[in-house]
C-alpha cells in the first residue's frame, strides 16, 4: 500500500523505515499537518497515518473518500481528532495504536511531579547564574502524601504503580475501575472527593465529551487549598482559563502540563523566532509554579519502536483482510 504520513518529524520517518517489515509499504513524509488545507496531498495514497493533532474531521474525511483513501492509521492511542461516524459512513477503516509504552507518559507524569515539588526547573536556572539561595525552592515529601488520579487505565495503572514506590496514599475516580489498582491497595472515591483529599490530581482519562473540561472552576474550588495537578492525557480535559484563575488565586498549588487545548496550533514545532500568538497559554508561562512539556510523554525510544511496528502491523492486517489490527469503531 502507498501511505501518505501526515506531521512528521525526523524520528517519525526514523522509527517506520527501521522498522521490520517496511519494504511491503512505499511513503510519503509530509511535515504538514493533515487538515482541510492540505488533505489534497494525500492524492495517490491507500491510507494515510496521521499524529495526535492532525484533523480527521467530516471533510477532511470526505476529501480522503474522494482521493480513494480507504484506511487511517493513528500513531497514538487517542483517537479523539478522528469523527469516527463520518469516517464509518465513509467506509474509512481507522486503525490506531492501543499500547506503545504506558510507562513512558507514566514516567513523564512522576517527572513533571517531582521537578515541580522540588523546583528543579527553578533551581537549574538559579545555579547556572550562580545563585545558590533556597529561598523559594522548598518542597515536601511525597511520601505519606495522597495523590488522586483520574482514569485509571494502563498510563493510569502505571502512574500508580510508580507512586506506590513513595509510600503515598492512593485515591482513583473511574467509572469502570481497574482490579489490578484495587489490588494494590489504591481507593476507588467520587470526583468531588477524590479532588479534596489529594495533595496531587494526576489526570489519564481519555477526552471524550464527559471529560471536556471536567477541571472547570467548580473543580478547582473543591480541590485541595495549594494541591498540584498534572496532565498528560489530553488537554481540553482543563479548562485552561479556570487554572489560570485558579493560580492567581493560589487556591492551585501548581500546575504540571504535557498537553494544552489549544496545542494544534503550537506543540512539535519550533516557534522560538516566531513568537506565541495564544495569549492563555503565554499567560501560563509566566507562572513560576507551572511546567509545561510540548506532548512529549509519549517520546522514549522504546514508544517510538513500538508505535511504529504496531503501525505497520495496522497496515499489514489492512492489506491482508481489510481490516487494521486495532480498529476504532464510533
Ligand atoms: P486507557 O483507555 O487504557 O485508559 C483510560 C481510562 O480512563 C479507562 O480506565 C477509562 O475507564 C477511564 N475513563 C473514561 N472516562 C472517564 C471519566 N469520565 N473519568 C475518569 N476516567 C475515565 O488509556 P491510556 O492508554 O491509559 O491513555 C490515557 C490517555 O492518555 C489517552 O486517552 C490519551 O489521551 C493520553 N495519552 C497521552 C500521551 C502523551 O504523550 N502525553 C500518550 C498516550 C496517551
């Protein structure tokens, strides 16, 4: 098949060509984002593979149909850019990537809560100017501290895995919870609850109209008076405005991204000449108790051999029988 590979960057074409099996497929590397503007490109292609931030809309997927692509093949695990109805009344099969690494956006998740406890982003600045005050570096022990998280999947399992290392207390919000955290002694609570007893909200629930902007304003005046909150699932899960709020008014501790909701327009790109036009998220970064990471979670070695092999998989099983390996259906 002839796959056109939308949003790529050098590792993206690194990670498919190394991997096994990819003289069956010819590619096409393309930087550009898939959207309405650029979907003519994929003209010649069977399938197209496409990021996190691509955008698989209802005309993004007739303008595919057109073209005579019949196969989408995420590179990740969220399918929320993807219309899946339209894709489905298409006839557009869409593959993704179920399980790459859950350890590396679990991993991610402890590194954000660690550097923002312990200021290490703060103190790295400071020691290289040759400041060696601790004024305003001081944290706390994790150990013996409650950490709530919200989604508890594989990232999410994980995540509380790693935290059960600290000695913390773990409460989890689900609707459909997870035996192994229950075997490892993490307490399924309410939202409200799980928001007033944690001194850490750790976020991995997918975005799905139910978690859209589940952190409003409401969730932030039940949470903990200075609590931290981390994301690295997806970033419309925060009303980013309501943080904001929240900071100013110290009722948010601090604050741990990997993702925004408005990302599409920044992330996997290099904008240090050009300026940031998103004046919320340029607000977010004048915060010294806030760190955002540009959706790298995702990004160790180990996921990248891993997504792309699944995704090769996706286009083998395609091929074979007309269907990805691991299809999303609406
Ligand atoms: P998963 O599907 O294994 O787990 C998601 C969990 O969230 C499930 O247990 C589900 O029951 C739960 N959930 C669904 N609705 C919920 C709600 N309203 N409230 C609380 N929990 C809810 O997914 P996985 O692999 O753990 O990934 C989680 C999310 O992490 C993905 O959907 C994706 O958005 C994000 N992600 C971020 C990456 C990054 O690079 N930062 C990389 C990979 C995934």
């Amino acid at each position: 098949m002839h796959v056109t590979v939308y949003s790529t960057r050098p590792y993206d074409r690194q990670a498919l060509e190394s991997a096994p099996g990819v003289s069956v497929h010819s590619f096409s590397f393309l930087e550009a984002r898939l959207d309405a503007d650029t979907v003519a490109t994929a003209a010649g292609a069977d399938a197209v593979c496409a990021f996190v931030n691509d955008q698989l809309d209802r005309k993004v997927l007739q303008g595919l149909k057109g073209l005579g692509v019949r196969l989408v093949v995420l590179r990740c695990a969220g399918f929320n850019q993807v219309d899946l109805v339209a894709a489905h009344e298409l006839g557009i099969a869409v593959g993704r990537v179920p399980e790459y690494s859950p350890y590396a956006v679990a991993e991610h998740t402890l590194a954000l809560l660690l550097t923002l406890n312990r200021k290490i982003h703060r103190a790295h600045a400071r020691v290289r100017e040759g400041n060696f005050a601790l004024d305003g570096l001081l944290g706390f022990d994790v150990h013996g501290r409650t950490i709530g998280v919200v989604g508890t999947g594989r990232i999410g399992e994980t995540f509380c895995k790693l935290m059960t290392g600290f000695g913390c207390t773990l409460l989890a919000f689900d609707p459909t919870p997870n035996p192994a955290c229950v075997a490892m002694g993490v307490q399924y609570v309410p939202l409200p609850e799980l928001l007033a007893r944690s001194d850490v909200v750790s976020l991995h629930c997918p975005l799905t109209p139910q978690t859209h902007h589940l952190i409003n304003a409401t969730a932030f005046a039940g949470m903990k008076r200075g609590a931290m909150l981390l994301n690295t699932s997806r970033g419309a899960v925060i009303d980013t405005q309501a943080a904001i709020d929240a900071l100013k008014a110290r009722q948010l501790g601090s604050l741990g991204l990997d993702v925004y909701e408005e990302e599409a327009g920044l992330f996997f790109r290099d904008l240090s000449g050009a300026g940031i036009q998103d004046d919320v998220f340029a607000r977010l970064l004048t915060f010294p108790n806030v760190v955002v990471t540009g959706h790298q979670g995702f990004f160790t070695e180990d996921a990248l051999a891993a997504i792309a092999s699944t995704t090769l998989a996706n286009l083998d099983a395609f091929a074979a029988t007309g269907q990805p390996m691991y299809p999303v259906a609406p």
